[in-house]
C-alpha cells in the first residue's frame, strides 16, 4: 500500500475508539472517494463496500451525537429541578460557612 493511502485512513489506538472528531473526517473523506469512483465508473464491489463503510459511519456518529444530546438534556434537568444545600463558590475560595455558627 502506498504511505499516502496509510495517511489517508487513519486508525486510532485508542481503547475508546476514534472520536466523533475524527468520525466525522473520516466520513467526509469516505464521501469524496466514493464521488471520485463513481466519477470514474469503478466496480460495483468497490461502490458496494464504500457505501456499506459510510452506512456503519454514519450510525456510528448518529449515535454518538444521540448520546451527547440525552447526556446534556439530564444534565440540564438535573440542574434546575432540585434545591441543592450546597452552594457553589469560585474554585480560588473556599466555602462559606454557615452564617449564625460560631467556632
């Protein structure tokens, strides 16, 4: 294989799996190949697996972006719905304490 084809389809080695990133511009890619063959009238069976590859990519980033959106949506209920004792303060001063406590 020729190193500008190895540059063009990047794996990652992470144990998570590529990012959404990463998804995303390996799909745009997938999409201009498959544009160029169909340009040039290549064989069904390259068609056939390049759109299969861009099929699973395109689940894969739905899917992930599905997730993301349900994760901020709890986030934001969780947010609003309770009253919380604890109140948050700037990172450079510690809490507060109770006010009518002496030590």
């Amino acid at each position: 294989m020729p190193n500008y084809d190895e540059r063009a389809y990047r794996v990652t080695r992470s144990k998570e799996g590529p990012s959404l990133a990463e998804q995303k511009s390996q799909l745009a890619r997938l999409k201009q190949d498959l544009e160029q063959f169909k340009s040039r009238q290549a064989a069904g069976a390259i068609l056939g697996s390049l759109q299969e590859r861009i099929r699973d990519l395109e689940a894969s980033v739905a899917r992930i972006e599905n997730a993301r959106t349900l994760d901020r949506e709890a986030r934001q209920s969780g947010e609003g719905g309770g009253n919380s004792p604890v109140r948050a303060t700037s990172s450079r001063f510690p809490p507060r304490g109770t006010p009518g406590r002496s030590s």
